[in-house]
C-alpha cells in the first residue's frame, strides 16, 4: 500500500484543468492506454510573448498520474515556452510533496509529455514511433533517450530505479540487459552519482539532485484466495457506488481478468468528461482493498473473448 500526500490527493480526487482545450495551439501525447498510461497535453501559448496563457489535460492512468498531470499544468501556467522547458520529473514531484519510488514514472510522464507539446508548438518532430535500434522496451514504448533523460535529471543508479521512473523492463523483462548498458553508460558519461544536499527547481545537472523522502515499505499483505478477492472488488464497488450515484451515475463491475477489471459507467457518467477520475476513484478503491496493483477498464476495452 503506498502512502500519498495529501496534494497528490487533492489533485487526484480535484484536478485542476482537466478537459480538452479547444483554443490549443500546441499538443503532446506520450504513453498508451493499452500500456496503462497515456496523456494529452494542450497547451495555448500567445505568439507573441510566448507564455503559456492556459493548458489543459487528458490522462489515463492510475491516481498518481492524473495528480501530476494536474500540478503540471498549474505549474506551467504563465510561464513562457522556454521556461516550462526547464522543468524536469523531480520538480513536478516535488511540487506535489513527494510520490511514491514505483510512482515516479507518472512525474516522467508528464515532463515528457510537454517536452512532446512544446516540440509540437515549435514545428518540430517528436518521434514517437522510435528508429530501429533506439527502443529499449518495446511493452512500454521507452527509448534511450528517455531513460538517459530519467537517470540524469534524478540521479538514478540501478535497473530497479530506471523500473520505477520509466516503467522500462517492468513487464517481460528481455530488455533488462539494454536498460543496464543505456545506465552505465549514462553513469561512464557523467561519473559518480552523488546526489547534493538542495535541489533548483528547473536544473538537471546531477549536482542539483535531492532525493525525495524516502517512503516506508509496506507490510505484506495476506493473500488472498480467488473467492475472497472477487468479494473485495465487489464489496469495493459497492462502498464507491453511493457516492457516484449521488451525482446522478452508476458503475457496476462486469468482468475480473487477473490485474484487469472491466466496469460499465452508466448515468451522468456515462460520456462524462470527468469519467476518467471517476475510474481511477474505482481503481484507487481496488488497490486499497487489495492490497495489490490492479488496472480498472471500461467495458468496452473489453478482450473479444471476453465473455
């Protein structure tokens, strides 16, 4: 069970700026649902002072990544075009008090997401469909340059921290190797990691690095038998549904898949621009009943098979 803030709660259970910005001029899109974590940043930038006059969001993913989607933009407002660009992961996770170790990648997120707008802003290309060679882990779509990006800006010295800020190698694990070779040659590059005592919000250089709050591990949770973890989910869903209902929806579960679970939205919710919150409320619900990761999907992502 990891413990949260109680910013990354506000702009989790709050956020600010959520919504499609029909007046954007610049767009960055990273991550994939089908990996579990996608965002759409808009942001609308005047041409001629080049500050950033509003910025909103789209994400889908766990509540850590829709809180620093949301700090993102409250940080980047106001702020002209290059200064956004100095902001790194570790400032969004600092703004929000810390984030769990296995949640940095949601902060990774959300830096590579305006690196992605500003490019789109500027007329350049942001290759998102990597050159042969270049993709590292192919189940998550992380390339060399991100993970270099991660290790450097966040001081990072093994395969497990790069795990943790990228999600690289968390899946089937065949790219383990590269991801070692992309770190120790990072490390070759830039000697020594030894992080410093303070850290300037919008620098990268390693001398700048401060590590976040060291977070308390979790005890082991029991595991549960079959049985006894459907009763959780359901028993989950149905503290939850009193709550949404009292804004006029609904959400009934409608199929288990191991880590997956499918739910229907119905009501006000059904269509609803705040129902991508009002998932990660469910799935946030599942994690802490269960004691374990489980992603919560619409029905209709449904497998074909799926009965």
């Amino acid at each position: 069970m990891w413990n949260y803030t109680d910013k990354v709660k506000e702009h989790f259970f709050n956020p600010k700026n959520s919504g499609v910005l029909e007046t954007a001029n610049a767009v960055g899109e990273v991550g994939s649902i089908t990996c579990g974590d996608a965002l759409r940043l808009m942001l609308k930038v005047d041409p001629d002072t080049q500050v950033i006059q509003d910025a909103k969001f789209q994400t889908f993913g766990c509540g850590s990544a829709i809180a620093s989607s949301s700090a993102l933009t409250e940080m980047i407002i106001g702020k002209t075009v290059d200064e956004a660009l100095t902001l790194t992961n570790r400032d969004i996770a600092e703004y929000l008090g810390g984030l769990p170790p296995e949640k940095m990648h949601c902060s990774v997120m959300g830096a590579e997401a305006l690196r992605a707008a500003i490019a789109n802003y500027k007329g350049e290309e942001w290759v998102d469909d990597h050159e042969e060679g270049e993709l590292i882990c192919k189940c998550f779509g992380i390339d060399a340059a991100m993970i270099e990006r991660a290790v450097t800006v966040n001081g990072l010295t093994s395969l497990e921290e790069v795990t943790h800020y990228t999600k690289a190698g968390g899946s089937c694990q065949t790219c383990h190797e590269k991801i070692e070779e992309v770190l120790e040659a990072v490390m070759a590059k830039t000697g020594v990691l030894k992080p410093a005592a303070k850290h300037t919000p919008g620098t990268v250089g390693l001398d700048a690095i401060k590590p976040l709050p060291a977070k308390p591990e979790p005890a082991a949770a029991p595991k549960l038998t079959n049985v006894q973890r459907m009763q959780a989910i359901m028993g989950a869903i149905e503290e939850m549904r009193p709550q949404i209902q009292r804004d006029g929806g609904d959400v009934e579960l409608v199929d288990i898949d191991g880590k997956d679970i499918y739910v229907r939205l119905t009501g006000a919710c059904s269509g609803c621009s705040q129902s991508a919150g009002t998932m990660m409320g469910v799935q946030m619900k599942l994690v802490e009943k269960l004691g374990e990761f489980v992603r919560v999907k619409p029905a209709s992502l449904m497998p074909a098979h799926a009965g």
